[in-house]
C-alpha cells in the first residue's frame, strides 16, 4: 500500500490534528467498505489515471482526515475505550494505486453481470477485515486503485473506507465529490467539519436531557437490536456461498398492486423486495430444519439516522460523513414467513406490515438516535455492544440496501464517464442480503433490482430452485 502520507508509526510522534469518533462509529464491524466500480473505456487513448489523482487530491484537501488513519484512543486517562482518525493536513493526499492491466476480459466479465469475486485479491488497496495487527499498527481511513482489463475495453476503480469512519452514505458522498472533481464539475461541498461528534451532540442535545435520567439497562432493554451477550458461535461453520440475483421491476410492482387491499397502503418497494427475500430464504431453510416452523425470525435492517434527524441536518451542500446507522429488528412468525406473496397475500403482507412499522419514522426517530448514542457511551468498552439478533443460527436475516445511492449517476470526466457496474464487497456468511444500487433500464419492461445473498450452500441450493423465487428472478 503506497499512500504519499507519513507512516503510522511517524503520525503517532508527530499528529498535527485529530478527530475523535463518535460511539454510533465505535460499534460499527472491523472491516473496510470495499466497492468495485467498472467503465466502459470511452476513448482507449485517454489515460485517466492522473485526472483521477488530481482529484483526489483535491477531496484530500476538502476532508484531511481521509489521508488518515484509525488508532484507539489512549486509555491510560482512566476513560472509556475509543477510536480516533490521526491526520495531517500539511502532508500531500493520498495516491491512487495503478494496479496495471488484469489477465481477464471486461466483455467476458461484463456478460457474466462482473461478480465482485472475479477481480483478483491483489488489486484492492485494503483488505476485507481489520485484523489486530493493523488494527495497532492504525488502520487507513481511505485507499483506492486503478485498474485496465485484458481487452482494453473497460477499466476498474476500486475504493476501500475503514467502516468505523463512514457508513454507505458517507461513502457515496466522498466517491460522489471526487467524480465531481474528476470531471471538473463544481464541487457539492468545499470545505468540511470534521467535529462529527459536536454536530451530533448539538443535534441532540435537547433529547439527551430525557436519556440522561434512563440507566443503561433500560436503554439495551428498549433496544433489542443490540445486546450485552457475544453471540453463540457454532462448534463448526457450514460452507457458505454468495449469489448474485436480479429481481423483474415489472413483476414486483404487478404483486405490489395486488396487496394493496391488505394493506393501509402500497408498501415501498425496498419493503417488498426485503420480505421476499426474507420469505424465500426461511422456506429453503425450512427445508433442510422442519422443526424451524415452530419458531419466529427477525429481519435487521440499516436504516439511515440522518433522515431522522431533519431535513437539514445532512445536505448535499453540508453532508454527515460519518456513520448514522440505526437498526430496524422485525419480527415474524416462521409461519407467516413460509408463504409467498403468490400463495397467501394475507400473509405476506402481514410480514410487510411488520418490516414498515419497525422502520417508521415514530419508532425510529431523534430520540432513538440518542438512546443508541448514550447506550453506547455509557458502557465500560464499545466493543461489549453487540447485535441482538442471532448471527450464526440460519434464523435470522441482516438486509442492507444500498439502492437510493446514485453511484450509477456520478461521473468521472474523460475517459471514464459512468460507472457500469457496481458491486459491493461479499463474505462468506449465513443470511445477509445486500440490495445493490439501482440503475434505471432504457425501458420500464427490462428494469431490474440487484441484490446480493449470502447464505448456506446447501440452503442456496434449495432457494435457487424455489418456483416462487424464480418467478420473480429476471
């Protein structure tokens, strides 16, 4: 990793600024957000690679602490446990890493809707998980790479952001500035606060007076989406798998109309296409484990705190970069579950029901931002909050959708233009959905919604064969 700052090691003797994370970044997972955005190579002759660094460094300037890196904050205070991104804004942004050419062909690829896992390891400039070497040693906040396929016809960026600086949607906003840059547009933002917890506390200063008189057990027993027990890990991890799916706009929409007399009104379609994974998923899992029937499953959504916190609080000319990620936890029972919207309309929108109202503005709100701030800064050490629902026992399911984030809408100058395709980091676990990016067909017939899943390979199997999934896979 070739990054034009100082080492960590110099930044730990010589840190001219700093910028403490708040505890909605703390217990975020130790891992880089990695996205692979492709182009079509508009004009072969065209190298971008430096108008993409000038870039760069241009968004450098706007947010130093990108050229920074993640460290844990000196407990010998006698306070709590924390993270801090250590930065300097006298030394130079950061470089981007010209990766040379793959030995794989963008028209090959592109056919096979260019799954994330067909980009070789060696060309990300961070890897998937922070272990606790580099962990110590300080983790980048930011890395990217540049890439050319085998044929010339296409090129890849790849961008990785350390999860406990940025959620999604601050990761959108940082790509989206530096493809404003790219293609000298003028920038959405010129200058930014890097003081993300003052903004916080002074968004929710009037509510922490009602959280103040609350302890924090009454705070984890209002929020059973976090807990104070580690999961329960298996004894062995089955084989998983990760799929790539494309689901028919038209059929969703047409099954959408049809519930409408079950409903108070039409649910969203991000709603609907979570309850149908999450409908498909528990029926091949009902396959394998019967006795799965007689239990309920939660779906554990990443909802989007900046929403709830007013129309102004983040804006494009003003963003939040930072995490504000509040979880939904929707129960249901198995059997609910177990019908698809084909075969029981009652059912199936009664599990709509259930997903909308653990998302609705009046359960997820200012006050619930800031009990899951206190709930957090009140504990001894962050890293003793964990997910409530269950991980690792094929029950539960973790859905995040990165469809409202316009990464097909941002354009990178000469040379590049916009982004092809799109793809989101997977792993290797049992029952999490990513709901990639939308980008719109050229006509409504041929429009179709990307998502991701993970799950056991047996499971996987079973739901590929599942007719009432396949009805509805373009």
């Amino acid at each position: 990793m070739s990054y034009r700052t100082q080492s960590p090691t110099e930044i730990m003797a010589d840190s001219s600024s700093s910028t403490k994370l708040t505890p909605l970044d703390l217990i975020m997972p130790p891992t880089y957000i990695r996205v692979l955005l492709t182009f079509r190579a508009l004009d072969p002759s065209i190298c971008p690679i430096q108008s993409l660094q000038t870039a760069l460094d241009r968004v450098s300037k706007t947010v130093p602490w990108l050229s920074g890196h993640v460290f844990a904050t000196d407990s010998t205070t006698g306070q709590a446990p924390g993270l801090k991104i250590r930065y300097s804004s006298d030394i130079p942004g950061l470089v981007l890493l010209d990766k040379g050419t793959i030995d794989t062909s963008y028209e090959v690829l592109s056919t096979q809707a260019l799954l994330f896992d067909t980009i070789p390891d060696d060309i990300w400039p961070v890897p998937p998980m922070i272990d606790q070497d580099l962990f110590a040693k300080g983790a980048p906040v930011f890395g990217a790479s540049f890439f050319r396929f085998a044929d010339g016809q296409g090129a890849g960026l790849c961008v990785g952001m350390h999860h406990s600086a940025v959620d999604a949607t601050a990761f959108a906003d940082i790509v989206r500035l530096w493809a404003q840059h790219a293609a000298e547009l003028a920038p959405s933002y010129a200058t930014y606060n890097s003081d993300s917890n003052a903004r916080l506390v002074d968004t929710l200063r009037s509510t922490f007076q009602t959280t103040s008189s609350m302890t924090t057990d009454s705070l984890f027993a209002l929020h059973p989406e976090y807990s104070k027990i580690p999961p329960s890990f298996p004894s062995e991890f089955p084989a998983c798998t990760c799929k790539l799916f494309k689901l028919s706009v038209t059929h969703i929409n047409a099954c959408k109309e049809r519930l409408k007399e079950y409903l108070s009104g039409t649910p969203s379609t991000n709603t609907f296409v979570c309850v149908l994974i999450w409908s498909a998923i528990t029926r091949a899992r009902m396959q394998r484990s019967p006795t799965l029937a007689h239990e309920n499953s939660r779906l554990a959504m990443a909802v989007n705190g900046r929403r709830r916190l007013g129309a102004r609080f983040s804006t494009p000319e003003e963003p939040y970069l930072g995490n504000l990620i509040m979880y939904s936890l929707a129960p249901s029972s198995v059997t609910d579950l177990g019908f698809s919207c084909m075969e029981s309309l009652e059912s199936f929108a009664k599990v709509c029901d259930a997903v909308r109202q653990s998302q609705s503005p009046e359960k997820i709100n200012t006050r619930h931002v800031a009990e899951v701030y206190s709930l957090v800064e009140r504990v001894e050490d962050y890293k003793s909050v964990f997910v409530g629902w269950d991980l690792f026992g094929s029950r539960d399911l973790t859905i995040t959708s990165w469809a409202d984030l316009d990464f097909y809408e941002m354009d990178f100058g000469k040379g590049l233009g916009k982004p092809e395709f799109t793809r989101i980091a997977s792993s290797a676990a049992d029952g999490v959905g990513i709901i990639l990016p939308r980008k719109m067909a050229s006509t409504a017939i041929h429009e179709v919604i990307e998502i991701m899943v993970m799950l056991r390979s047996d499971d996987m199997e079973v739901l590929e064969r599942d007719a009432m999934w396949k009805d509805f896979v373009a």
